[in-house]
C-alpha cells in the first residue's frame, strides 16, 4: 500500500481551508457588515416598469390618426397587504364593499403564483382617482400605481384598420417569451401588423422602500436602471379627411369601401362598415364582449376579409379575356332580348338597345353578351378540351389578384375563390359539365367570390390598363429608414393594348348623355372624367348586393375606387353614389351644388333595418 | 445476531452515521421552513415539499440498509457493469428525457421523476476505483491517463448535453483524487490558478488582475528566494517606476493616462523587469524564477486572451449566458437578483438569526429555488451565523473522517472511491454555499443531504454508505 502522508494532509488542508474561507465570508456578511440587515428589515427593491409609450400611427399628410395618453393601473403587491382603510379605498374607486371583498379574495387565491410581483388590480383608473389615491397612498399598503401610456384616437375612424391595444394573454405568452405578463400588445389591423415597430422597449427603476411602502431612495442611484425607449412613429398612406368623409357616406349600411392609388397601391380609404368603433378601443377589453355579441360583427373586417360574388364588375375581367384569347372583338355584336337563352337556360337582362358592340355591353351592362364572350373562351377550338380552357380562364383571373391574398400589411386577409375545372369535376363529376353549366360565372355569379380589396385592386387594373401595385397602407417609418412597404408590380395576362375599349365603355357607363342607357350616370362628376362599372351581385339571403367599382380621371388615374354595399340593391342606386362623391371629395376636395342632392340621399340612407332581423 | 453481524455492527462508523443524520434533519427542518405555510400544516402532507422529502428520507435510511447487507466485494466486481450502466442512463436520458426546470435531464416512471446526471457520481467513482485499483495500473503513463480521462470526460459530455452544466462540472472534483493517488501536484494546482484568473479577468478588469499576479509572484519570489535584497530591490524600482513617471509627467502638463490605457503602462513597466528577471534566472540558474517567470507571463496570456475572447470572439447572448452563470448577470431580474436577495437573507440572520420559521426574506419565492439550490439561505436568515456555521463544520468533520476511513482502507479500491465520495462532497457543498454568499458562481448543484429531492438525497446516502460498507468489512 502506497502511503502519500503528504497528499493526504494537503487534500485535508486544502478542504478546511476553502471551508473556512465560507466560515469568513459568512462573518463578514452575518457579523461585521450591518448593510444586509438594514436592508432586510426595512428594505425591499422594488422594480417600477417604465412602460414606452406606442408609436404614433400618422395619415399621408401629418396628421395624427392613432395618438397616446396617459393611464393608470392600480397595482397590488399581495405579500405586502396589510389591514388597510378599506372604505376609503372604495370611496376613491367608486367600488363596492363586496365587490372589493370578491376581488381580494381572487387574489388572495392566486397569491402563490404571484409571489413577490405586483398585479393590476383596477385598469385605468381616471386621472383625478389617480391624484386622490396618491395623496393617501400610505394608508394602502401593498397598493401602488403603474403609469402607461393608451392609445387615443382624435378622430373616430374605422377601428378594424387600426386594431387595439390588449393585455398579452398566456397563450400569446407562451409563444412570445419575450414579452411577460401585464405587457400590453397590438391586435389586428395595423397595430398587430407593425407590432414589432410600434411596441418600443420596456425599461425599469429600481428603487428601495421602507416599510411604510414609501420609495426611499433609487437602487445604487440608478446604476442599474433603464430607460424606457419609445416605439417607432409610422406614416401611413390613408388619407384621413377622406377616411371620415368616406364613414360618414357608409354609415347606416353594411359594407366595404377601398380607395387606392392606382400608381403605388398605396390605400387611401380603408373602411369596414359596420366596423369597430374607436371609443371602444382604448380599453378594449371592458367592451370585448359587447362588441363580440353585436349581431353586425364588427370585428369581422369585411373589406379584407369577406368573399363577395363580384357581380357586373366581373365583365370587366372576362372582356378583357376574351380580347387577349381573340374570341372576341371590339367590333363583334351580339344581340339581346331581355337575356341570354340556350335551350331551357336564360340568364335574364334589362332592357337595353340591340345588338350591341364589345364597348356598349361594357357601357349597358348587358349580360347576354359576357354569356357570349365566356361561351367563346371555354369552348374556344384552341384548347384540347373545357377543362384546359378553364384553366387557362382560371390562370387570366388569379393574375388579376384575385383568388389570392394580395397581401395588404394588415393581418386577416382571405384570398376569396376562383374556380377551376377540379372545382367543377367535383361537384358534377368529369365530363360532367359545359360551359352552359358555369355560365353564371359571366356575370360574376355562381362560384366565385371576390374581397373587396381586389374589387378595388381591379380598379387599379383598369386605371393602369394592365399591371397593378400591392394594395399596402404604411407608407414610411422615419426612424427606421431601413424600412421600405413590400410592394411588387405584377402585370396581368392580358395586354395593355386590350384596355382601350373596355376603358372607354366604363367611361361611356358614367358619362354617356340620358337616354342611352348608361348604367351609371349618377356617378357622373361636373368636371371629372369618370370611369366606372356598376355590378349587382345577387343575393340569395335578401336584396342584392350593390357593387362599383370606379376609376378617375381618365388620364393618369389619381384614385381607384371599389365600393360594395350588402344588401343595397342595384349597382347604381347605392354603391355608385358612395364611390364617386369620395372621387369627387378627393380630387375637387368638395361636392358640387348639383350633387348635394345625392350627398343628403347618401347620408339619409339607412340599410341597417335589412340587416336587423 | 451472530458474532460477525455483531463486529459489523460495531465496526460500523457511527461517527459518519451521525453527522448523515443531524445533516439529514438539518435539511428537512430548513424545506420545511422554507415552503412552510399555516394552512398545510401536516408533516406529512405529499402535496408539500416537506411531505415528499420524508418519504425521500425514509427511502434513503431503506437504500442504506440496502446497501449495508450486499457483500462488499460486489461493488468492486462489478464497478465496470455499474459504470457501463450509469453511461447507458445517461444516454437513455438523451432519448426519453422529459423537460423540467429548463434542462432536460429527468427520466419519468409515473409519480418518480429521476435525475440520471445527479447519480453519475457513483457510478463514476466507483467505476474509476475499479480501473485504478488494477495492479497493473499506472496513472503517469499515457494509457492510465487515457483511461482516467475517458471515465471521467463521457460522462461529463453526456450530462453536458442534457444541459446539467452544473452537475457536468461536479466530475471535475475528481482531479483531488487523481492527487492523491500520484498525479503531480502542479496539475490541479495550474487548472484551479488557471479558473480563478479566468473568472477574475472576466469579473474585474484587467488591471487589478495584473496586479493580483504581479503581487502574488512578488510574495512568492520573496519567500523562494535564497537572497531577499535583489526582490527587494525589484518591488522597490518597479513601484518607483510606475508611480513616479506619471507624476513627473504631470508637473510637465502631461497627462499619461490621456493617452494610454493604466494596464498599457503596466505592461511597458513590466517589460525590462521580465527581461531582467530572466537574464538573471538563466545565468544563475534559478529554476524557482525561471518557473515563476513562465507563470506570470501565461497568466498575463491567459488574462488578455480571455478578455479578447469574451469581449470580441463571443456573440452578446453567449456573453450573457457566461454572466449568467457566473453570477454576474447585470440583469436585475435574472440571478443577478437571486444572488443579491440570498446575501440579504442570509446576512440578516446576524449571530444567532431570527428563529425558527421567523425568516422573513426566506418566506413566499424570494429567493427562488429556495428549498433546491438557496436551502442555505433558509439555514442562515433563521439559525444566523451559529447554524451556518454549525453546519459548514459538520461537512468539515465529514470529510476528514471520509479521508481517515479511506486512508485505513487495506484494499485501494476502497481508498480510492472514498476519495472519490470525499470529493464529490466537497465539491457540492463548497460550490452551492459559496453562491449563496455570492463567492463562487451561480451553478445550480444542491446541497448534499440537506437540499430538497430525492435523487439528491439518495445520491448522496449511496455514495457514504457504500464507502461505510467497505470500511466495516475492510479486513
């Protein structure tokens, strides 16, 4: 046996020594330094959370459509609760002695997870129950404030664009472990979208209290202190006297209006009507379930998110099919009698002059024709067969937008459907169908739905004869100057040669003299070239959806337009009074006396009652 | 009973039986004081921390009977089977493992949670006293090396990748049996001045630790020296050097420190004295300097190399992740926080602390992990610097008895493994009271005996009892 007599005596010397070296720092800090006890018995840190306040949410022209403004949290400190002046707690908040018993109770239960934190025990108290609560905040121990910032909104403007601000739940927690509980978050519209601009960055004080529950002095002076960093200010490209104008037209009906820049796609006009309102947004969770059990769902984005037959407006698209295919030309007539018939079908029509040529079926409207024109391009001898057709009509469509997100920076867009030939060997089984069996789809009917944002997205098509811009609503974020909107040009599958004729009968139908048969003529504008195209989708629920989608002016497009009214009837009667006196606010920046008229109709109409069981 | 159960039992070593026991008690009084809480009140209510640890406890005492009645020899034929089956644990961890408290190292049968990487220690050091007591075992040899090096660093992977870093680093402790059974003695003595001045330079700056070294060495050559005037003289002109040519250059409306970093200065002063110094060594042939002088400047190496690695090498989040566990997290909230509020608590014990279940800092999740990793927390707020300090010595009187039963052990394997329990003991409690009074870093390892859980407990009451065993048998 090997006797290491040395190593054994250092390996025990080497132990008593590191041991004793606790045994000293134990003296240190239980016997000579007093530091830790004073600190001990009457001190205790206390972190304050300095929320940052959001970044301000701006229109084109500077002005403030989402602002911030001050709010106040009673927090709660369960480990530090004492016996306290409970009536004068509720007096303050206006709370009733069994209410304040039910709420301390519920958070004497979870009094365990909370531990040392602090929870929010009343949300956004007023401003003078703030300064009363501070005056006496030493008889309420275990209570103390937490200062945020809201959001608030100068002008009431469509809330589903905008979205709101709400506490993080666990869910949204448990996925986001950078955020903690109590951290407010932006939902929906733009406030969720930009969530990662606009939220800013928290910091904290570090303070020590006595046991009176009064800030002593801050931690180390602040060393370890950090300062809260404001989100980031963005400028959108809505337009806001033109979003008011646009709300006051739609109010009292169910629907969406969009209004773009043909020449950017950036948004001018976004509304969902009926949508959120704002006063219900700063503190949106004390109105959740009232907006969530309103029958007109206001949380459902409609302009974004609904899928519409696009009705008329449709014809645009298949014209414009049927020109590139060359099944048609401008010159080919066909005639109408009150509708399209094939054996025992009839697509009916209005009563209208016949025949007529590809720009007055534009210009009229007329059904017969597109029945025509969607006949040739199925059964076009080019292709092998109608399923190769339809797909190739499948293909023409979705480069239009539609069918597809188009990818707008606000969450919740649908892509909306455009069938195929599988859509239809589905439902009939193969070689089950013609083109007489989807001959609704002409007229934009049948299976086929369409967001309004592409209604307006085809606008913008018409207006630039042949390409359009990714509808977007921010425009910049100065400090962030990195930062450039996701936009991408796409170019549809017809030439822009096409567009002329068709072009000009969406002029003729809004300025084509009475008695011509101009569907549109209440969209006429004194002074403005208007280009439009009414459409009437039906609807088997009610009346018809009333559609227009319009552009102007003519030459170098300023603004398109698409307006679709559930329930409000024909094309003409409601839509297209909606999306040309916006036209002419945004261009003229007025209404013409001999259109006052139809602004006071516009205001006075109200649809709600079809809506309302 | 028969005769030879009767000297089983007198032979036993109730010495280290007792001090288990007061420890064990010690433990299951601070968790209790701990989660303590007026409405659950039974002693053995399983839905609190205190409940489950009797039941741990009563298992140990039933693990340590256990162990008492199979045959000594056992553990030393079978400690390669043992090893291989600790090894094949920790893999099966790496396949079935459940996620709990951030690391995934627990293996779940029904109610059990288990924690294969706590009980490494046993299979390690048994399987180590297995190699290394072969007859023809030489530890200076590259084979013996390899060996030792392979039990101790698989495992250590292993338990690495389940990200148990703490308890990863507990199979370091084993160097202290490699000392005593002949490694020389400048290796574990290099590795631990190698941590401190890496832990040092990452913790202060590097000036201060320039001077830790500079002073250090100077002390050592004035001890090591056959004549004191030259250090002398060094100390005196170094000082002289570095603190008069800053003030000379003042006079003269030359601020130094303008233009160069202190530490810069230090360097440029140091220089001529290395150069010097080593002249000196090789032409009178003074390996003690010439040793010296190779120690200062790897140190100087090691401590510019760690701060170039830190601050440039390293991405901000594997930065944090070091602070982090070493302790200096700058984030309030992290342990940072944890660290501060247990000095509190344990400094406002005082001498004689507040009293049983009157700690208040220790009460609802102040100090988090209270019961696990901060028990000594508990210990000291409410027994003060006495309890503390009762219980620091109770571990000292643990392990010399642990070293004396070890160096009466006929067989090397028994003196060997008791080492190895020595060590693992020591390692545990140094590193875990030490973070707790904020000396060592923040590496979450429990305390042994006392902590809350049961594979902890159970560990630990094999590691001594098996080494009991021996001792009772070693004839």
């Amino acid at each position: 046996m090997e006797n290491r007599a040395r190593e054994k005596n250092i390996i025990i010397a080497f132990f008593v020594i590191c041991l004793l070296i606790l045994v000293g720092r134990l003296v240190f800090l239980q016997l000579i330094n007093q530091e830790y006890k004073v600190t001990a018995s009457n001190n205790v840190l206390r972190y304050e959370i300095i929320y940052p306040s959001r970044g301000l949410i701006y229109d084109r022209n500077g002005n403030i459509m989402v602002g911030n403004q001050s709010a106040y949290d009673i927090m709660i400190t369960p480990r530090e609760l004492e016996p306290f002046d409970t009536t004068g707690f509720c007096s303050i908040f206006h709370l009733s002695r069994e209410q304040m018993d039910k709420m301390l109770a519920q958070i004497d239960s979870r009094r365990r997870a909370i531990g040392y934190q602090s929870v929010i025990f009343l949300r956004q108290v007023s401003k003078e129950q703030y300064t009363r609560f501070l005056e006496r905040a030493h008889r309420f121990p275990g209570f103390s404030v937490q200062t945020r910032s809201v959001r608030n909104y100068p002008s009431a403007i469509c809330g589903n664009l905008l979205g709101y601000i709400i506490e993080a739940d666990r869910n949204f927690l448990e996925k986001n472990p950078e955020y903690r509980a109590g951290d407010y978050i932006g939902r929906t519209g733009l406030e969720e979208y930009y969530e990662p601009w606009l939220k800013g960055e928290k910091g904290y004080s570090i303070y020590l209290r006595d046991v009176h529950n009064q800030i002593k002095s801050p931690y180390e002076e602040g060393a370890y202190d950090k300062p809260a960093v404001p989100g980031k200010n963005m400028v959108t490209s809505l337009d806001l006297p033109l979003q008011i104008f646009g709300e006051e037209l739609m109010k009292n009906k169910v629907g969406s209006v969009i209004a773009l820049d043909p020449s950017s796609g950036e948004i001018l006009t976004l509304i969902t009507s009926t949508g959120l309102s704002t006063e219900y947004l700063t503190n949106f969770g004390a109105y959740y379930s009232q907006v969530i059990s309103d029958p007109l769902k206001p949380m459902f984005n409609r302009a974004i998110m609904s899928s519409y037959p696009p009705g008329s407006v449709f014809k645009l698209v298949n014209g414009l099919i049927g020109l590139q295919e060359g099944v048609v030309t401008p010159n080919v007539r066909y005639s109408c009698n009150m509708g399209y018939r094939a054996g025992s079908l009839t697509v009916g029509c209005h009563s209208h002059p016949s025949p007529l040529n590809l720009m007055q079926s534009v210009m009229m409207s007329c059904n017969a024709y597109y029945c025509n024109v969607f006949r040739n391009i199925l059964d076009n001898p080019e292709y092998d067969n109608i399923v190769t057709a339809m797909d190739n009509w499948q293909e023409f469509v979705k480069s239009f937008g539609f069918g597809q997100k188009l990818g707008i920076d606000i969450p919740g867009e649908l892509p909306g459907s455009i069938p195929g030939s599988g859509t239809y060997e589905r439902i009939y089984g193969k070689n089950g169908w013609t083109s007489l069996t989807v001959i609704s789809l002409a007229i934009g009917q049948g299976e086929i739905g369409a967001t309004p944002l592409q209604l307006a997205n085809l606008a913008a098509v018409m207006a630039n004869s042949g390409h359009y811009y990714t509808p977007h609503l921010v425009r910049e974020i100065p400090e962030d100057p990195e930062f450039r909107p996701t936009v991408e040009r796409h170019h549809v599958m017809v030439d822009s040669v096409y567009f002329p004729v068709i072009v000009e009968g969406m002029y003729q139908a809004v300025n084509a003299p009475a008695g011509s048969g101009a569907t549109a003529r209440l969209a006429a504008i004194p002074g403005v070239e208007l280009c439009g195209k009414t459409g009437t989708a039906q609807n088997p629920h009610g009346e018809d959806h009333s559609v227009f989608i319009c552009f102007a002016p003519r030459e170098d497009p300023k603004i398109a337009v698409a307006v679709y009214i559930e329930q409000g009837g024909f094309g003409a009667s409601q839509a297209a009074p909606v999306a040309s006196l916006l036209v002419e606010k945004y261009l003229t920046g007025e209404i013409h006396p001999s259109r006052q008229w139809l602004y006071e109709r516009t205001l006075e109409q109200d649809l709600l009652t079809r809506h309302i069981e | 009973m028969s005769r030879r159960e009767h000297t089983f039992f007198r032979k036993l070593d109730w010495w280290s039986v007792a001090a288990y026991l007061v420890l064990v008690l010690i433990g299951w009084i601070s968790i209790f004081s701990a989660v303590y809480d007026p409405e659950h009140g039974q002693i053995l209510d399983t839905s609190q921390r205190y409940g489950m640890q009797t039941i741990w406890i009563f298992g140990a005492w039933f693990l340590a009977i256990v162990v008492l009645l199979i045959p000594t020899r056992f553990y030393e034929m079978f400690s390669t089977v043992l090893y291989i089956l600790g090894i094949l644990l920790l893999l099966s961890v790496l396949v079935l493992g459940v996620e709990r408290g951030g690391s995934r190292s627990w293996l779940v049968f029904g109610p059990v949670h288990f924690q294969p990487a706590e009980m490494t220690k046993v299979f390690v050091a048994l399987g180590l006293a297995g190699v290394m007591s072969r007859p023809h075992f030489h530890l200076r040899t590259f084979r013996g090396i390899f060996y030792i090096a392979a039990l101790i660093l698989i495992p250590a992977a292993l338990i690495l990748l389940e990200d148990e870093t703490g308890l990863a680093l507990v199979l370091l402790a084993f160097i202290i049996v490699l000392y005593r059974e002949g490694l020389p003695g400048w290796i574990p003595l290099t590795g631990i001045a190698a941590i401190v001045l890496f832990l040092l330079s990452i913790i202060w700056s590097p000036l201060y630790v320039l001077w830790l070294t500079l002073v250090i060495c100077f002390i050592t050559a004035f001890l090591a020296a056959g004549r004191k005037r030259p250090v002398f003289i060094a100390v005196v002109s170094f000082a002289a050097v570095y603190f008069l040519i800053p003030i000379l250059l003042d006079l003269f409306s030359i601020n130094l420190f303008a233009h160069i970093e202190k530490y810069i200065w230090f360097l440029i002063v140091t220089a001529p004295l290395v150069i010097v110094s080593l002249i000196l060594a090789f032409h009178k042939r003074l390996t003690f300097l010439k040793v010296l002088i190779l120690s200062f400047v790897s140190s100087i190496i090691l401590i510019f190399s760690v701060g170039y690695l830190f601050n440039n090498v390293l991405k901000p989040h594997q930065q944090e992740r070091i602070e982090t566990l070493l302790g200096i997290d700058k984030d309030i909230y992290g342990s940072g926080y944890n660290v501060y509020q247990s000095k509190v608590a344990i400094g406002s014990g005082g001498f004689s602390g507040k009293g049983f279940l009157q700690g208040t800092q220790t009460k609802y999740n102040f100090v988090p992990e209270q019961s696990t990793d901060f028990i000594f927390c508990s210990i000291g707020e409410e027994w003060g610097f006495l309890g503390a300090s009762l219980v620091i010595f109770l571990y000292m009187f643990l392990l010399i008895r642990i070293i004396q039963i070890s160096e009466k052990q006929r067989h090397s394997y028994g003196r060997i493994y008791g080492y190895g329990v020595a060590a693992c003991i020591f390692f545990h409690v140094f590193i875990n009271i030490g973070m707790t009074i904020g000396i060592t870093p923040v590496i979450g390892i429990p305390l042994p005996f006392i902590s809350y859980g049961g594979t902890s407990l159970w560990t630990f009451t094999l590691l001594l009892f098996i080494l009991l065993k021996m001792d009772a048998t070693n004839d």
